[in-house]
C-alpha cells in the first residue's frame, strides 16, 4: 500500500508560480514512479507529468512543458511539482498517483492516487 498527501495548493494570479508536494508513505519510495494529474470543473482528468524512480526520466504534457517541473526527493519521500507562469487554463484539482511497475507517461497504470489539492489561477 501508498498513501500519498498532496498539499501546497492556492489561489494565485495568473504569470505566478506555486509548488505543490506529495509526501508518500508505505512502500519504498524509491521503488515507485511518480505522476502529477490535475482535473478542472467539467472536464476528464488529465495528466500533467511523470518522473521515474531516480528522477532520471520525466514526461511532460505539451500543455505544460517549459513552465511545470517534476522533481522528487527519495530521502524525504515527496515529489514536487514547480508551477511557473501559471495560467487560468490551469486552474484544476492536482492530484499525485504512483505506479509500481516503473513506467512514466500518461499511458502507464497509476495504482496509487492521492486525495489532491486545489490550484486556481485568477486572470
């Protein structure tokens, strides 16, 4: 079992930046890969970026690419998300999941999700 928390989420204008983390507890952290969703009011759930086991590997969405960055930290077993030139178009619940299986993209098997943590961007 993983248990995932998510926090770091906020109400921030449009053109800032915000963090979020994912502390992870229960299985060995550094065995799992790592992905941020984010689903906005109306809309399916869509994935944002992935990262494997070393932070080696990541995959980004076209949506995101050059603003967000995926980065993690095994000793403290949490997994950021740096969110740069942020966008109302962002405005979503993000939520982090993991898979066990090592894969990273939107396409991989996410067995694990986090409860996620609300971001809005005002124009």
């Amino acid at each position: 079992q993983v248990q995932l928390i998510e926090s770091g989420g906020g109400l921030v204008q449009a053109g800032g930046s915000l963090r979020l983390s994912c502390a992870a507890s229960g299985r060995t952290f550094s065995s799992l890969a790592l992905g941020w969703f984010r689903q906005a009011p109306g809309k399916e759930r869509e994935f944002v970026v992935a990262i494997n086991w070393s932070g080696v590997s990541t995959y980004y969405a076209d949506s995101v690419k050059g603003r967000f960055t995926i980065s993690r930290d095994n000793a403290k077993t949490t997994v950021y998300l740096e969110m740069n030139s942020l966008k109302p178009e962002d405005t979503a619940i993000y939520s982090c999941a993991a898979n066990v299986f090592g894969c990273v993209g939107p396409k991989c098997v996410y067995r694990y999700w986090g409860q996620g943590t609300q971001v809005t961007v005002s124009s």
